[in-house]
C-alpha cells in the first residue's frame, strides 16, 4: 500500500491527477473546493481564477490501463446524454459553467 | 381553472392515509415531554412489519452498521435518536406508498432512486456546509417530490395525461401538472406534509423546492432540496417525471453562500455516497 504523503504546492503545480490533503478555503474559513474534489484542468483553471496559490496534496497512484476504444465510446455516451438533458439550458451562463464541471467529473471518473 | 374545482382537489388529500402514529410520535419526540423513548419503541414494536423493515434499514451499508444491529434499543445507542426517528419516518411514509406504480404507468424504482439521490446530495451540501442535523436534510430531499406519489394515487388519469403531455411537448413534468390539474406536486406535496404535520422546515422544503427564496423557516434547506434536485437530475441518478435539467436560479447560490465551484468539491463525496445509499433504495423498494 502506498503511504500517504502531504506537500505544498504552488497552484501552477497542481495536475488533474493529484488529490488534495485538506479543504481549499477562503481566508475566512468559508469552503471553497472540499477536499475529496476530484481535481480536473477546468478545475484547476477555475481555482486559479479564484486567487488561490498554494495548495496541500497527497500522493496518489498513477491511473490503469483501459481500452481507449471503450474509453472514447464512453467519453461520447457522457457528452451526448449531459447535451440532452441540459438541451432547454444550454445558453445560460451558469448551467454552461455547471454542464462543464460535471462533465469533466463524469469523464475524470471515468479516466480513475 | 375556477379556484373552488382546485379547492376540491386539494381537499382529496384528506383521502390518503394518515401518518402512522409511531411516525409521528417519532418526529415529534424531542420538543414533546410526554413522549418517552421507552413509549415509542414500545408503540412500534405492536409493528413487527415496521420492526423487521427498520431493522433491515439500520443494517443497510447506507449507515455503516451491516448486521450488527439486533433491535431498536441497540440502533438508538448506536445510530443516535436523529438517525433512528428518520429511519421510522421514512419507512412509515414509504410504506404508505409501496403499491404506486404497480400498473406499469411509471417507474418507482427510478422515482424512489432521484428521492434518496436528492437526500443523499442534500446531506453531501448540508454536511460540507457545516449544518447542523444534516438527517433532517436527507429527509426534506427524500420526501421532496412526495406530492407526484400523491397525484398518482388520487388522480390516476390526470398522471397518464401529464406523462403524455411532458413527452409530446417536451416540457418538464411541474409544468405538465399545472397544465392538466391545474395545481403541481409541491402544492400537493405540502398539503400532505401539513396534514401529517411534518417538521415545518420539511413542509417548506416539499412547498419550495422549485422556488426556495420564497422559504421563511429555513431557506438553506430549501436552497439545497432545490439544487440537490437539480443535481440529480443533472447527473441523471433515477428520474424525476421528466428529462430536463432547470435552470438553477443564483438567488439559491447566494442564499447557501457558494459558488459553482462548491458543487465540483461535492462530486466524490456524492459518488461515495450514493454507492452506499443503493442499500437503502434496495430496502425501501
């Protein structure tokens, strides 16, 4: 079993595949992004464009191996089904922000 | 449709069951000095169907305790009084609607998996913002949608039409309502909650989840049925009548005091969760 180990990082560090030791949050105490977040490039970009510039992460095991055909097909089946149900929401800012976040967990998840 | 016809629909509620009086009894324990502990395990155990469901409930992986708990003086020292009085109000109220759906007009499995999604997501919220008694939350989403379950079994018909009318017009299923009925699921919903005198925070949650800064008693817990809803609906975990995703008005972000980004720091929990909460959907279906 791999031992857990925390490091700080500075933000531009951070990679989708990395996983957090604690909350991320704002100087009050207020939740940013919870700890069990699985981190993604849009993630880490949004975070960014928060101000945040440190982070604590622990190490993880590298992803296996999965068929990329099976991985593609899957990747479409996730896009497609997030474009229909968010079809009558789809040019509003908000859901757009939200349709991205979920589709980069549904394929993050996917990937993991 | 003339106010009085809507009035009479509404008054068809008081054709449903009533809440069972252990139910009850649970939910208003603590702020009723009368009422013992020792008095409701007593009432329910005149239950055994009730016992045997509430057992198989506390046992579930959904609670972390798998066959370790052999009755309900047991689940009260290990569960907590919050955890076991759900628990007795959930499968009270499930119970009254466990034929709904027999007829093939609609799915309960599906139906009971985007009412546990929408608990488990309000409590993920609920807990990661730090409430207290995050049960009450998974409760208030559990029960959110009650109203649909009381449309199909007092106007069977009118459901049928609804259904129809969602597909062919590809309109979500609250609008499907109002267009048929006249009235939709979270005026039924809170009517029938107000009946069996649910918690009010509950009533308001069922009344406001498509509306939640309209709440006066807790507006967090309306906000977060509302956007657990949504969430789910998003996230495609059972179904709700319909497949859209609403718009999710800001007016609710800012009333929780999160950004979108709050939601992608809930996704793993709620993937852990839900897998845990199968064993629950498996006992109450």
């Amino acid at each position: 079993m791999t031992k857990a180990i925390e490091k700080t990082i500075p933000i531009e560090k951070l990679t989708p595949n990395m996983t957090l030791a604690r909350d991320i949050t704002k100087p009050n105490g207020d939740l940013v992004f919870g700890q069990k977040g699985k981190l993604t490039d849009s993630i880490i970009v949004r975070l960014r464009r928060f101000g945040v510039r440190k982070v604590t992460v622990v190490t993880g095991k590298a992803d296996e191996y999965q068929d990329p055909e099976y991985i593609e097909k899957k990747m479409k089946e996730i896009e497609e089904g997030l474009n229909y149900r968010f079809r009558k929401v789809d040019h509003i800012p908000l859901m757009i922000e939200l349709k991205g976040i979920l589709s980069d967990h549904l394929k993050g998840k996917l990937l993991s | 449709m003339k106010q009085d016809v809507l009035a009479r629909k509404l008054d068809r509620i008081n054709d449903l069951p009533s809440l069972p009086s252990v139910a009850f009894e649970a939910m208003h324990l603590l702020h009723q000095p009368d009422i013992t502990i020792e008095r409701l395990i007593s009432s329910i155990q005149l239950d055994q169907a009730i016992v045997s469901k509430i057992l198989r409930l506390v046992n579930s992986a959904f609670y972390g305790f798998q066959g370790k708990i052999g009755s309900l003086s047991q689940a009260l020292v290990l569960l907590g009084f919050n955890t076991v009085s759900n628990a007795i109000v959930s499968i009270s109220i499930l119970d009254i609607f466990s034929g709904v759906g027999r007829d093939g007009s609609f799915d309960p499995r599906l139906f009971w998996l985007h009412a546990v999604g929408t608990g488990v997501v309000s409590q993920v919220i609920s807990h990661q913002l730090k409430y207290p008694h995050v049960e009450n939350f998974f409760i208030a989403g559990l029960l959110h949608d009650i109203g649909k379950l009381a449309i199909i079994m007092l106007f069977p018909e009118d459901f049928n039409q609804i259904l129809k009318e969602v597909k062919e017009k590809d309109i979500s299923i609250i609008e499907g309502e109002s267009g048929v009925l006249g009235l939709d699921h979270t005026e039924i919903g809170h009517r029938l909650a107000r009946r069996w005198k649910l918690p009010i925070e509950i009533q308001e949650a069922i009344r406001f989840h498509h509306c939640p800064w309209k709440a006066k008693e807790n507006r967090a817990m309306s906000a977060t049925v509302y956007l657990s809803d949504c969430l789910c609906r998003a996230l495609d975990i059972g179904h709700g009548g319909d497949s859209l995703v609403p718009e999710i008005d800001a007016k609710a972000l800012t009333i929780l005091g999160i950004e979108p980004l709050f939601i992608a720091g809930c996704l793993e929990e709620i993937d852990l969760e839900m897998e845990r909460a199968k064993s629950f959907s498996a006992v109450l279906s």
